[in-house]
C-alpha cells in the first residue's frame, strides 16, 4: 500500500498526467530490422517537462520468407572429393559445398564451406641416380594457384644438378639438359565453386543520422569467399528515430524573388529553427511562380566568310573542288535560316595525256 501511494505521488506531484498507451505500430520495416513505436497522450501538465509520450523499441518485419526471418544459414550438401594433390608421399584432397542463404538476421551461422584430409600416403619410390646418371636438386615450393575458385593449376620444379658422364655417353644425347628427366610438376588447385557466397558477421549499427524524424543507419561486412561481382550483399540500411520532433520555429521570411523574368520559375521562403533536436527538417519552403509571357526576338542566320577552294578531284579530264563557309549563328525562333554553306566549281579541265 506505501509503494501505491508514492507512485501515485510521484505521478500526481510531477504535474503530468497521461492517457494509457497506444497499441504498437506497425514495423517499420516489412522483411528486414526496423522499429516500432506507440504514444499516449498528456492529460494535463506542461509539455517541455512532460516528455514521455513515445516508446520506440526494435522490431522484425514479418513478410519475410521463412529462411529470411531469422532463420538458420542453408547450405548444400558436399561434393566429391576431389583428387589428390600428390600421386605419392603425402598429399591433401579437398571437398566443398555452398551457401544458399546466410542467415542476416540473427540465425545459427553457416559452418565450414571446404573439407580438407590427406590422401596418397604411400612412400613415393626413392629415384636412383644409376637409373639415368642424374642428381637433382630438393623441388621448389608450389606456386600460387591460377585460380581463386572453379579448379586451377600451380607448379614446382627442381633442376639437375649434375649427371654421369659414363649414362650421358651411353644414351647418346648431346647435353645433361636432354639425358635428365622432366623438372616440372603440375596439380591441381582451389576446386571451390565460384558461385557460392561466405561473408563475415554484420558490424554494429551505425549512429542514427538525426534523434527524430525518422534517419537511418548502416551496417556493414565483407565478402570472405566468393566472386565480388555475384556477392553484393554487403551493407545493410534500416530506418531509425521515427517518433515525430518536438520543434519550435521562427516566422517565416518574405517570398523571394522569381529565379525568372519571364515564363514560370520558383521561390522560396526560410524560417529559423528556435529550439529542438536535429531532424526539425521543416525551415524552408518553396513554389512554383509566374512572371509574364517571354515574347522571344526572331534570329537570322548568319555565316562566316567563304574558306578557301579545295584541292581538285582530279589533276585532268575535269573534275570539282569545293569551298565551305561555317554558321556563327543559327536561325531561331523563326528567323530566316541559313543558305547553302557549299560551293562546287569544274577544275582541272586540261586533256590527259
């Protein structure tokens, strides 16, 4: 019973006095995250010192596909493994699978896209220098795959380092180069399917772009596998802050004057914002005005002097050479249009040989 009676004391002795509250409203957002609101009126008391009229909290809208709306992250099944990268000693296959969809609102995140086990694990026969008279130096590491994605190939080689003279005079070839085996080896590499899509977690919310109003936020992260052009789906913009400012104005300025003289043009007017939170957008109007009929002069066309005569078509038998002279002003608003800019005369009218 004490508690009761301090609470109404609180609410009777702070001077304000509310209605219940509304119901919510509806999400801001009809499949993403947004917000939602609801109000309740002041009774009685003075508005600047009775500000709780307005609830915000974050929602979901709820048009979304089942898979959208908070659900886990889809993906396929595995593939194959594919081959090994060494045909002795130890090498390593890989096998992968695909995002369907991510989970971006709050789901259980996707797990592992490749697969990876050794494979090929017995010893690769120790070649014997008798066998061909060469020594070889240890293989150079692999080089950097072709490819990211969609399987490419890398290398590595090793050089002979010497070979026996006795192998080199018995098979009959001219150099060490040509008696030695082969010193390059090729596998291959990256067998991920290129259309499939791996981002990093969503960043925080950014800061809301105005305290009412209605704003908006971003959120952010980065693809960690896939192709960037088919993998877009990197930012993510929600609305925020809708609850309607409480902003206080001067009196509006005078009209100014037409951006025109004549025909139809705009004005506008401004007022100061006296007091309130950023996001009191409403300090500036404008419309649409009317000055007089603009009745344009007509204007000719005028021309430049005549150009020189061209080179004649041909040195004999006759032939044409022409001459231009450039439009400086073209005709407009019904005056008189331009002549010919061209002039033809016969040249080179001396018998051929």
């Amino acid at each position: 019973m004490r508690w009761f009676c301090l609470f109404l004391c609180v609410a009777v002795c702070s001077g304000c006095r509310y209605s219940e509250w509304g119901n919510w409203a509806s999400c801001s957002s009809s499949c993403a995250d947004g917000v939602t609101v609801r109000t309740r009126t002041l009774v009685s008391g003075d508005g600047p010192t009775c500000p709780d009229t307005l609830q915000q909290k974050d929602c979901i809208g709820t048009e979304c596909n089942h898979r959208w709306h908070g659900g886990n992250c889809e993906i396929d099944s595995w593939t194959r493994w594919g081959p090994c990268s060494a045909f002795c000693g130890t090498g390593t296959q890989k096998r992968t699978r695909r995002i369907f969809d991510p989970p971006p609102y709050g789901g259980m995140p996707c797990p592992a896209t490749v697969e990876e086990r050794e494979c090929a694990t017995q010893a690769c026969p120790t070649p014997k220098t008798n066998d061909t008279g060469c020594s070889y130096s240890p293989w150079s590491t692999w080089t950097n795959c072709t490819k990211f994605c969609g399987t490419g190939t890398q290398q590595r080689t090793r050089r002979w380092t010497k070979c026996a003279p006795a192998a080199l005079k018995a098979s009959g070839k001219d150099s060490c180069t040509d008696l030695c085996l082969k010193v390059i080896q090729e596998r291959k590499c990256n067998f991920i399917p290129c259309d499939g899509c791996s981002y990093t977690q969503w960043s925080t919310w950014d800061t809301c772009t105005v305290n009412c109003g209605t704003g908006t936020q971003n959120r952010t992260r980065q693809l960690s596998f896939g192709d960037q052009h088919n993998c877009t789906f990197l930012t993510q913009h929600r609305n925020c802050n809708q609850q309607p400012c409480n902003c206080t104005y001067g009196d509006w300025s005078s009209w100014t004057a037409c951006t025109v003289t004549c025909g139809w043009g705009l004005e506008d007017r401004v007022r100061k914002q006296i007091a309130g939170p950023k996001g009191c957008h409403d300090t500036r109007q404008e419309r649409t005005c009317k000055q007089q009929s603009c009745h344009l002069s007509p204007y000719d066309c005028h021309l430049g002097g005549w150009g020189r005569w061209g080179p004649c078509s041909t040195p004999c038998g006759g032939g044409l050479q022409e001459r231009f002279r450039v439009i400086a002003q073209v005709a407009r608003y019904g005056g008189e249009p331009c002549p010919n800019i061209s002039q033809a005369r016969v040249c080179g009218t001396y018998n051929c040989p």
